[in-house]
C-alpha cells in the first residue's frame, strides 16, 4: 500500500521580575559532597515537548510539566525555542528584558539571560515578534544549543518548547535533546502532522523513540485510541517506537489559568488538568537515562562529560 494512503487510511481520514538567581541554590541535594569530597551530579534530563502541528497544546504542555517538575522539588530550566513567536514568557507573565538573539549577539551570557519564575522555574526567553530570530541558520540553532555546555550548573531537567512546523528549527532543537514528548489532541491534523516530524526526526536525526501525550481529550480511553493510531502507521513505515506516557483532560481551569498567565498546576493544583501534569511529571521523574553516548548528532549538554563536567 502506498504510504501516505496508508497514513490517511489508518488515521481515519478521507510584571517585573527579581534578579536571576544561580543555577543551583547552595545546598542543594544535588550539590552534596559524596566519597572524595567532589561534587556529584546527576546528568540533565534533557526533554523537547513538540506537536507537529501548531494548536495542540504544546507550549501549555510544556510550562505546566515544567512547573510540576518544580513544584515536586526538582530544579528545572525551560527553553523557550519557538524563534521569533515566543510565548512562555507571556503564559508565565514574565517581562523578559534580553532574549536569545541577545545571547547569539553576545551581549550576555546564558547565565545572564535567565529569567525566574514561580517556584524556582528559571526561563530561557526567545524573542517575539523579531524577525532575525525567526530566520536563524543551523549554525545559529548549534550555537544556542551548545551554549548550554558552558552552564557552570546544569539544572536536573531541561525541557525545551519547541515551534510549530518541520522547519529546522523545530527537528535540531527536538533532535538535540536526550527525549521527545510529541503532543498530539483529538485532530485529522494533528495525527498527521506529528507523524510528519516523527518521520523527519527518525529519517534524519536517528531519533528511535518519541513519547506521546494526548491533550484535550475527554477519557484515558480516547487519549490511548489516539495513541494506537499513531502507532499502527508508524510501527508500519518508519524505524521508530511511539509509547503512550499520558493524557490531559479537557478543563475550563486549564483555560482560565492561560487567561491569567500562570501554570494551573501553581494555580489550581487540584483540578483535573493539574493532578494531570503531575502524574507526567512524577513518569518523566522515573524514565530510564538514555544513553548520551549513542545520540550521534549535537545535544545540549553533549560538550560535557558523563559527570556534568565541561570537556
């Protein structure tokens, strides 16, 4: 069968904010002295939160798992990758005052351009409305990516929101982490297009494994009949294994904490949508480390030994 008939087929289709603080507070768990006095810390879990499709809940995804992460005591950094179209900062209602193009310039360090959030949530900002960082070669989108080795402190997670669409900057940032969530919501659109960046990413970048949330679905039921779909046509035609790892319900509390730009994990904690991403958050928690070592192309973080060490 032809594959795009296949796929169609399949799918059913005929304010102002306070000084940064550093990247790791002093005495942190992570920062004790174990054995030889040396400080151990685990390597950063490096996650790109993607969809394919733009309208899915990708960006609302990403901040309340984040948030979850942090409100559960981890320390997490959040990249906001969607050049040009930024918006994490406005969900977080934050006042960014330097973005990345900043930091490509070298008019301030990724130290310098960290911006805190609420529970510890430290944001890294792109630039909205700037037409130059919409328009970034992949020497630019290396640059931004390898900027992260030179964190004095990585945090223990990273998540990265990347843009709508199967341009490069979308496959480099989501190639580039150690995991894929793809966000996928109840759409002929939607399935198809996150079949189209699950494809690029396996094609081109080697990428052997995505994990997909359902978003905006009325039952567990649903959200894994999505899932199913997806995984029949992908485990058909491409190299690459598609796993269920959640679902977030429909929840007008979810709305309402996007009007009032903060995560409805902080704002409502016990809604649906909240209990939600913090189930997410406590499955991300336990995912087994990929192996670093094995992702043959450039990584955040992929500059620095297995120990957190710059080389």
């Amino acid at each position: 069968m032809d594959q795009a008939f296949g796929l169609q087929q399949t799918l059913g289709m005929a304010p102002s904010q306070p000084s940064a603080p550093s990247a790791l507070p002093p005495g942190h768990q992570a920062s004790t002295l174990f054995g030889n006095g040396a400080p151990v810390r685990p390597p950063c879990r490096t996650i790109a939160v993607a969809g394919g499709k733009g309208g899915v809940g990708k960006s609302t995804v990403a901040v309340n798992l984040a948030m979850a992460l942090s409100i559960a005591g981890r320390e997490v950094m959040l990249l906001d990758a969607d050049m040009g179209l930024a918006n994490v900062d406005v969900m977080l209602g934050l006042t960014p005052s330097r973005h990345i193009g900043h930091l490509l310039d070298g008019t301030c360090t990724l130290e310098e351009l960290l911006l805190p959030a609420a529970r510890g949530l430290q944001v890294v900002p792109a630039g909205s409305g700037a037409r130059r960082l919409a328009q970034l070669d992949n020497g630019e989108h290396a640059a931004i990516i390898r900027a992260f080795d030179e964190l004095a402190r990585p945090p223990e997670f990273l998540l990265v929101d990347t843009a709508a669409g199967l341009s490069d900057n979308v496959t480099m940032f989501a190639a580039a982490a150690a995991d894929v969530i793809l966000v996928v919501c109840d759409e002929p659109a939607s399935l198809t297009d996150a079949y189209g960046l699950t494809k690029v990413l396996s094609r081109d970048y080697g990428v052997r494994r995505v994990r997909m949330v359902a978003n905006m679905v009325r039952n567990e039921g649903d959200a894994r009949a999505l899932h199913q779909k997806l995984a029949r046509v992908s485990d058909r035609f491409l190299d690459v294994v598609i796993e269920f790892s959640g679902w977030v319900p429909h929840d007008e509390r979810l709305r309402q904490a996007i009007r009032r730009q903060c995560a409805v994990v902080d704002l409502w904690p016990s809604s649906h949508s909240a209990l939600a991403f913090k189930k997410l958050a406590e499955l991300v928690d336990k995912w087994a480390e990929t192996d670093r070592a094995a992702l043959d192309r450039i990584a955040f973080f992929g500059g620095r030994t297995a120990d957190g060490v710059p080389r």
